[in-house]
C-alpha cells in the first residue's frame, strides 16, 4: 500500500490548481470515481488479511472523504468566480440615458377600445365580459335567430365537436351574448358595453376570422328611438372628434331587433381620403334597434314593463376609419414597421379631459389623437358592420 499521506497531498495540491469546473470535475473522475486513483487502492482491500483490513480500510475511507470535501469545497469557488465574471461582463448602466425613440408601442386596437370605453364610461355605461366560448342558447336562440338562420351554419360559425348530449360549443360570432347572460343575471335597469373578440369564417381585405367588436345595451323603463340616437350621436361626435355629427337611420333588419336600423355618418371621398363629418357622402358605422320583445321574454323579462335599444359596430372598422388603415388584416400581420408607423405611445391613455369639444386634438408623434402617417384610400364600405 502506497504512502497514503503523500497521495494526498499530490490530489489536493491538483486540485487547488485547477481554475475551471471542466478541469475539476476530469480530476474528480480521475480520482475518486469508478476507476479513479483511490477507489482501485480500496478495491485491493480484498486482498489484505483481516488485520490488514482494520487498518487501513479507514484510512482510505478518510482519505476519499477528505478528497470530495476538497473538492466541494473548490468547486463552490470556481462557481463564485464564474458568477462573478458574468456579473460584470453582463450588467447593465441603469444611469445611461434612456433612447432617444420608444421601442414599444400600443397596438391600435388596444387603444379604439380604451377610447371606446372612456366615452361610453362617461355617458354612464358600465363594462361587461363574457366567454368567448359559447353555447347555441346565448349565442343565436335566446338573441331570436332561428334555426334555418345562415349565421348559425358550419360556414359562418366556428363550431367544436359535439359533446356526449349532442350539443356542440362554438366561438361566439358577436358580443351579444353577454347582453343575454347580463339580463338573465339579475334584475333591470342595465346599461352596458360588451367589448371583446369574436369569430366568423370570413377573411378578406375589410374582414377576418377573429375580430373585435363593441356592442351596447340599455334596458329601463320607458326608453325609446331617442335615447338610441342621441347615445349614438353622442359617441360619434366625441370619438371621431366632430363639433357637429351628420347621421342618418335607414330602416333595417336584425333577429334581435325591432325596430332595427343601419347607421350612416356624413363624408367625403376626396383624392383618395374619406373625410368623416364632410361632403354630402355617407359610410355605414353600426346597426342598432331597439330590442326585440320576443329576446325580453326569452330572458324572462315583461317587455310590457321594459324597453330597450341595442347597437354594435366592428371596432377594427372604427379604427380603420379614424386612422385610414386600409387593410383589416394588417392588424393581425405582426409586422413591426406597421406597428411603428400606427402604434401609440404606451402613456397615451385616453381621457375626455384631453378633448375640446368633445373631441381629441390633433397630435405629434407620440401623443392620443391618431397615428403617424396620412390616411389611405378606403373602401366605401369599410365601415359596415
């Protein structure tokens, strides 16, 4: 048996002069692993006699356990010093001046549904949410749309498969539903915006499978036509910044109301831009109506006792009028140049304390009324709902 002590100390000398974990651990294995150094000298304890054994079988286990403390021990050092280094090649100067132009932007869509939200807030409406994840009864029956109705078929509907009862879920195709589960939820009056995502197989230029809208409702006692046109006049003024908003009724058809009505706002088509509150044009916004008594009944209210109105518009559309993008699909694409030349700055909260006369101000780069950029041609009927 060799001079256990010189052996030793040769190991702990190796490995106080490594300098990097690789190197520490090819001497581990060396030594003390499998077939390192000083686990072949304990396999020759086979060979010794009994007394041979006693004495020096401690002596080994001391030595291998002297030499992975060592070990340890180097290696929580190596470590340190590896932590350190990256420490200092990767920190960060927190005392440099921040760039000069804001990486990050608010995507449009974000920022057509806070300016939404604030108008509507301000006119004494409260904001609900809903599944997007629907059952037939709130999506089509409850809301008056029959069987046979074409919304409710497989190429305008996303369905799931059918469940073990024969039902099938689908993705709501509007924000109505949530007008029928806050009805059913309790009693009158209500007066509510539902702004969210919804999907129909659709996709084109002015149309995708996955959009947003907002749509609102108002359930008391004694509501009428009027109230239904000054709200709407009210949220176009403010939104699209016009002291005075030209808007006409044309006689409509939905399942859901009745009377019903499309809502057209005044413009002008002029060298390839529409001008909103101008001209003697029109562009389709919204439909609205009042609320068809057979949907009060299916939600168990008495329409003898309450009246109502509901309307709803695309917000992707709203934005592309107010900001002339031309392309619905650009909102979706990812592209960063077109989220820089239409994105808002990320301080830029809408608020009606910001407006005169009911509108926003004209903005710098950076600031809440519209995006950099002019306004491209867009299609008359970009505006439909």
């Amino acid at each position: 048996m060799e001079d256990l002590q010189k052996l030793e100390n040769g190991i702990i000398s190796g490995i106080a002069a490594q300098d990097t974990l690789t190197g520490l651990e090819d001497l581990r294995v060396a030594e003390v692993g499998k077939k390192g150094h000083v686990s072949l000298l304990m396999r020759e304890l086979g060979k010794m006699t009994a007394e041979e054994k006693k004495e020096f079988g401690p002596k080994l286990n001391g030595l291998k356990t002297r030499i992975m403390k060592e070990i340890a021990a180097r290696k929580d050092e190596l470590e340190a010093q590896e932590l350190n280094r990256r420490l200092q090649s990767e920190r960060i100067d927190i005392t440099l001046p921040s760039p000069s132009e804001n990486s990050g932007s608010i995507h449009p869509i974000t920022q057509v549904m806070d300016e939404v939200a604030e108008i509507f807030t301000e006119l004494g409406f409260s904001i609900a949410e809903g599944p997007e994840i629907e059952e037939d009864f709130y999506n089509f029956t409850a809301l008056n749309i029959p069987p046979h109705h074409p919304a409710r078929q497989m190429h305008d509907t996303f369905y799931f498969p059918e469940d073990e009862a024969g039902n099938r879920k689908l993705l709501r195709t509007h924000t109505s539903p949530v007008q029928i589960r806050t009805m059913m939820s309790g009693p009158p009056p209500y007066r509510i915006i539902v702004p969210g995502r919804t999907y129909r197989c659709d996709s084109d230029a002015t149309h995708t499978p996955m959009f947003h809208q907002v749509e609102a409702l108002v359930i008391d006692k004694d509501i009428h036509m009027g109230h239904l046109k000054w709200c709407i006049e009210e949220f176009c003024r403010k939104f699209f910044d016009l002291n005075d908003v030209k808007i006409r009724f044309r006689p409509s058809y939905f399942p859901f109301t009745e009377p019903s009505a499309e809502v057209d706002i005044g413009c002008a088509f002029k060298d390839g831009e529409i001008l909103i509150g101008e001209g003697d044009d029109w562009l389709e916004i919204m439909g609205c109506g009042m609320v068809n008594p057979r949907v009060l009944e299916n939600v168990g209210l008495d329409p003898d006792e309450y009246q109502g109105f509901a309307f709803g518009m695309g917000l992707d559309r709203i934005a592309m009028l107010k900001w002339g993008i031309p392309d619905l699909r650009d909102f979706f694409a990812a592209d960063l140049r077109w989220l820089k030349h239409y994105g808002f700055a990320a301080l830029d909260i809408p608020s009606l304390s910001t407006q005169k006369s009911g509108g926003r101000s004209p903005r710098d780069r950076g600031s809440s009324s519209s995006p950099k950029g002019g306004r491209p041609p867009i299609n008359k009927n970009s505006g439909s709902k």
